[in-house]
C-alpha cells in the first residue's frame, strides 16, 4: 500500500513537471525576446478575428473564381491578373488562416517547427504573389491607356498577361523558398501564434535578407502602383477637359466621361488605400525590428500582420465588386439566370469604355460614339 502512494505520489510530479516544462516551453515559443504571455482573452479576439478573416476570404474570393470559371470569355487580360489573386487569396484563406484560428485557441503555435516554417512558406508566397499582382495590374490599366493614345488599340493579350502571372508567382516562390533554404529563416511573430521571417535576427545575412525582401516586395510594387495610378488619373483627366471643348458641358457624351472620371478616382483612392493599409504597418514593423527590435511589444507584431491578412478579404471588395457589371454577372450566376451584361463585355474595366470613345476625340478621329458601339460605365 505504501508503495503504491509513493509511486501515485512520483507520478503527480512528474504530471506536474511536464505540466509545468509544456507551460516554460510555450511562453519561450511565445516570443523570442522572452517578452510574457499574453491573456487568454487576447488569443480569444484573434482567433475570433483570424475565423472573420478566414471565412470572407474563403466565401468572397470561392465567388470571384466562379464567376471567372462559368464565364470563361470574361477573362480579358485585367481579369486574368484578377483571378491569380482570387485563387491566391482563396488558397491562403482556406490552408493556412485554419491552422491560425487553431493556435490562437491553444494559447501558442500548436504545429509545431515544420508547421510554423510550411505556415509562413504558405503565407509569403501567396501574399508577395497577390501584391506583385496589384502592381501588374495597375500598371496594365496605365499601359492600356498609353496604347489608346498612341494608336487607339487597347488590348493587352491575354499571353502577355499569363507569362507575367507565371513570372509573379516565380518571384513570389524565389523570397517564399530563401528562409527555407537557410537565407533567414521562419519562426513564431507577435504572440506566438503564426510565423512568419525574422525579422528580429542581427545575423548580417538574415539583415539584408530583410532590406531586400521590403526594397523588392513592398517599395517595388508600392512605387508601381501610385505612379501608374496617378499617371493614368492624369491621363483620364486630360480625356475628359477634351470631351469638355469638343462637346460642352451639357453633353451626354461629356456628362457620362465626367462620371467615369469621378467613379474611376475614387476605385484609385480605394486601390491604392487598402494596399498601404495592409502591408504599410507591416513592412515598417520589420524596418523598426532591424533597428531596434526591443521596441517592439508581442501585440504591436500581430496587428500589423493581421493587417496584412485581411487583404484577403477585402481585396475581391475592391477589385471585383466594386464594378455594377460584375455583381450583375454573378447575381446571375447564383441565381441560375442568363445574365444580361453580354460575356464578352471587359466588365473589370468599366473605365474602358470610355477611353476608347474618348481617344477617338483626343486623336481628332470625330468618329460617332453611336457608330463605335461604346458601352458607358454607370454608377456602382
């Protein structure tokens, strides 16, 4: 009888020992600053936060792509460039945003060191993929217009537009795969409860990793995107003052130009906000984590990158529903109904439509919007 407490006895301990080595071994995983553990309410509210995150990435971009794959003649060269981004934000979504949700409820990372490094692998490579994507798109809207200018045309091929994808996602998979191969490497951010590059690492190889990757995947497209959405902006403003002295302001032509020119400044605004506002908080976290990586708390390392997952999201918002045509189009499709807007219109870009009749009268051309067929773009 004595034996068998003293072993119960021995065996409590040891319950208690493992119980206590699982609890160091997490508060170290937490944070490698040694910073503590955060309250249980805090990993509630982002694995509540990472669940709305997860499920309208999934639900809104699962829509874009069956729009795309039902309405295959949609696939204009814009809208290819808008569907690598739907699938790229609909697999990170549905991958890895789950295996976020589950380590928030645990209170740590719960998948260990292969799945912190496959998470973050995931996570960079679709999220450096869909940025480079919106920089290639801007810039093809900007390239569109330039083709107007210069001999009306306003195609840009659709074979153009897949090797571009094919070389995004080989410059995505290049940065994603480095940490891997042993240029930086992936451990556990903020809280503890994802992964991502280490950042905090003073190993000269690991710094420049970083200053390459904030030079090569944010400035990069960050720099693409405002130049090629105010020079087009410029471009659509000078088209609209020549609608203005060739027909007057009370002319539908000119009243139905100005529209456009309004709607397609505030899509710009939307655009270009919600990209700084994703990866701006981001990208300074990791340039004040090269400086001094003390001054960042567990908390100001999640919200930033939280941040930066939510463009899943709204992405889709921004680029895809924003377009009356496009809800019209998968409206129809939900409902089981021949859509009304014909499947060869290039309804990503509304704005089109009228470039191309409004070149015409830039280049001095006088053709008849009547003759030109010109679909004008209405109000969201």
């Amino acid at each position: 009888m004595e034996t068998e407490k003293e072993f119960r006895k021995v065996l409590n301990s040891l319950y208690a020992q493992e119980e206590k080595l699982h609890e160091v071994k997490a508060n170290i995983i937490i944070y490698r600053l040694g910073l503590e553990r955060m309250a249980d309410a805090v990993y509630t509210f982002f694995a509540i936060l990472a669940t709305l995150i997860g499920g309208s990435g999934v639900i809104l971009n699962f829509l874009v792509c069956l729009m795309y794959f039902a309405t295959p003649k949609l696939l204009d060269a814009t809208n290819i460039f808008m569907l690598n981004m739907a699938v790229g934000d609909f697999t990170y979504s549905i991958v890895a945003l789950p295996l976020l949700v589950a380590s928030n409820a645990r209170g740590e990372w719960a998948f260990g060191e292969a799945g912190c490094t496959a998470y973050a692998f995931i996570t960079f490579f679709f999220a450096l993929g869909t940025m480079m994507l919106l920089a290639v798109a801007a810039y093809e809207r900007y390239f569109t217009l330039c083709r107007l200018y210069n001999d009306g045309q306003t195609q840009f091929s659709k074979k153009r537009a897949i090797v571009l994808c094919a070389l995004i996602w080989c410059y995505s998979l290049f940065w994603s795969v480095m940490p891997v191969l042993g240029w930086s490497r992936y451990i556990p951010e903020g809280i503890g409860t994802s992964c991502s590059v280490d950042w905090t690492s003073k190993e000269q190889g690991d710094v420049w990793f970083t200053i390459l990757l904030i030079l090569g995947c944010f400035l990069l497209p960050v720099s693409i995107i405002i130049c090629s959405y105010l020079k087009t902006f410029r471009a659509l403003r000078k088209l609209s003052q020549q609608a203005l002295q060739n027909w007057g302001e009370n002319n539908r032509v000119t009243q139905e130009t100005l529209k456009a020119e309004s709607k397609m400044m505030w899509i710009i605004i939307a655009i270009t906000a919600g990209f700084l506002f994703a990866w701006t908080p981001y990208a300074l976290t990791a340039v004040v984590a090269i400086i001094n990586p003390n001054r960042i708390s567990p908390i100001g390392a999640t919200i930033p990158a939280y941040m930066a997952k939510s463009s899943a999201c709204y992405n889709p918002i921004i680029y895809v529903f924003m377009y009356r045509k496009m809800r019209s189009r998968l409206g129809a499709i939900l409902c089981c109904k021949k859509s009304q807007v014909h499947p060869d219109a290039q309804i990503a870009s509304e704005m089109a439509s009228y470039q191309k009749s409004a070149a015409a009268t830039y280049a001095g051309r006088g053709t008849s919007f009547d003759d030109q067929n010109v679909d004008f773009p209405h109000s969201a």
